[in-house]
C-alpha cells in the first residue's frame, strides 16, 4: 500500500529512481548529462561533486546551483536520519 502511493507520487512528479536513495527529475538529469557530471553514484559523492563545481565557479551555474539544491533538499527530507 505504502509502496504504491511512493510510486504514484514519484511518477506524478516524472522522477526517476536512480538509486535506492536518489530520484531525479528529468530536467535534472538534463542538467546534470549537459555539464557531463556523472549521477549513477551515491547522493553524497553527487553533492560533493556539485559543490566542487559551483564553488570554482562565479555564479554561473545557475542551472547547476537549482539541481543542487533540489537534490540536497530531497536528501534532507528522505535520508537524513531524525
């Protein structure tokens, strides 16, 4: 029951599972495909990843700073143990 009402949740919002702890949407993906960064790996090495990336840069990444803060929202809201 629970598992059907986290899929029609995901599906309604067009995420995709990537991992059992990452779903991305896909104008996130195509973000992330446009910037050639690699997402098939742990939500955590993404966010190090991302944040590497926009502290070399001057602020334009602005595509870049959204996924980013989507992602790290997403992963404080389902992962983060409270």
């Amino acid at each position: 029951m629970i598992d059907d009402i986290v899929k029609e949740t995901h599906d309604s919002l067009n995420l995709n599972k990537i991992n059992d702890k990452l779903y991305l949407t896909n104008k996130e993906i195509e973000v992330l495909e446009k910037y050639d960064i690699d997402y098939h790996t742990s939500i955590e090495e993404l966010l190090f990843t991302l944040d590497e990336i926009l502290n070399d840069s001057n602020g334009e990444y602005t595509d870049l700073e959204e996924v980013s803060n989507s992602i790290s929202e997403f992963n404080y809201y389902h992962n983060v143990n409270k």
